[in-house]
C-alpha cells in the first residue's frame, strides 16, 4: 500500500491536490473519497476534471442526473455522490458496469457502497479547523 499525505489551506490547493492525482491516472481508474460534509471531496473532484483535461464547459448538470460527467479529457470523468442516496438506490446506479470501462470514476461518500471494490484509490479528506485539511491518498495496487 503507497500512502501520500497532503496538507492543504485552501480549496485551491485541494483541487490542485486532485488535478495531480488525475494526471498520473490510467484509464479505468476508480478513487474512492471519504470525509465529512465539507471536507473538501468536490472541489477534489473538479481538480480532477482538470487534471485529465476535460473542458468546463462541457459537465452534465447534477440537478438532472445523478452521475456527472467532465468530458473532452484523456478519459471521461464519472463524478457520483452517494450521499443522499439509499443502499438500493446505490445498487440502481449502474457502477459496475461504469467501473468495467476506461473511463475514470470518482465516489463521494463511498463508504455508503458496500460493493465498492477493495483495491480502488481511497481519497480521505479530514477537516483539520478553519481552512485546513489533511488528504490521505492510498494505492493498493497498480493497474
Ligand atoms: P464536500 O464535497 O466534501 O462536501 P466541498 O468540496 O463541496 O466538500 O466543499 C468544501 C468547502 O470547504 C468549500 O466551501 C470550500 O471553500 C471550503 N474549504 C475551506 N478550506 C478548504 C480546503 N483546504 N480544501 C477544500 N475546501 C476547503
Ligand atoms: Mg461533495
């Protein structure tokens, strides 16, 4: 297991955190993220988005579809939020026939999926006060 630890003080610096992950990705890739509400897991997300290329304009509008997509990048960007969402709901969403192809996928609240795979990339994000945040990264395997 490979851990990196990343301390950040601003929502920039998470998201700068997420670009740099995304850009070392191959496809196909899954990253789990945990932390509390506010932790940080979203802006995370968007640097994603940015580190695999895709364009800003071009995102799927969360109010209509449960699975954003960041597209116009090496690899299309699957964003899910578990949050609000019952273990059967979870179960409706398709994830893993979205895990089987070489797009990227990235789960918020992924603790909530009792399926989720046990050798994807874990992202736990923890509120340190204020603006401060501790990001641990972990790999179990390379793909
Ligand atoms: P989550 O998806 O985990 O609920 P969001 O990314 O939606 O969290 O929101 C994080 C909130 O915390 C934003 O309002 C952001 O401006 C704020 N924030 C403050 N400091 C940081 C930091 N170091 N990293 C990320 N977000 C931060
Ligand atoms: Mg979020």
């Amino acid at each position: 297991m490979d851990l990196d630890v990343i301390e950040t003080a601003n929502e920039a610096d998470t998201a700068a955190a997420g670009q740099r992950l995304a850009a070392t990705l191959p496809p196909g890739s899954v990253v789990l993220l945990t932390g509390q509400l506010g932790a940080g897991k979203t802006a995370f997300v968007r640097g994603m988005a940015r580190g695999l290329g895709a364009s800003s304009d071009d995102v799927s509008s969360p109010t209509f579809t449960l699975i954003q997509e960041y597209r116009g990048g090496r690899s299309t960007l699957y964003h899910v939020d578990l949050y609000r969402l019952q273990p059967v709901e979870i179960g409706d969403l398709g994830l893993d026939e979205l895990m089987a192809g070489e797009d990227v996928v990235a789960i918020e609240w992924a603790e909530r999926w009792p399926a989720r795979p046990a050798d994807a990339i874990e992202v736990a994000i923890a509120d340190e006060g204020e603006d401060r945040r501790r990001i641990e990264i972990r790999r179990y395997s390379t793909r």
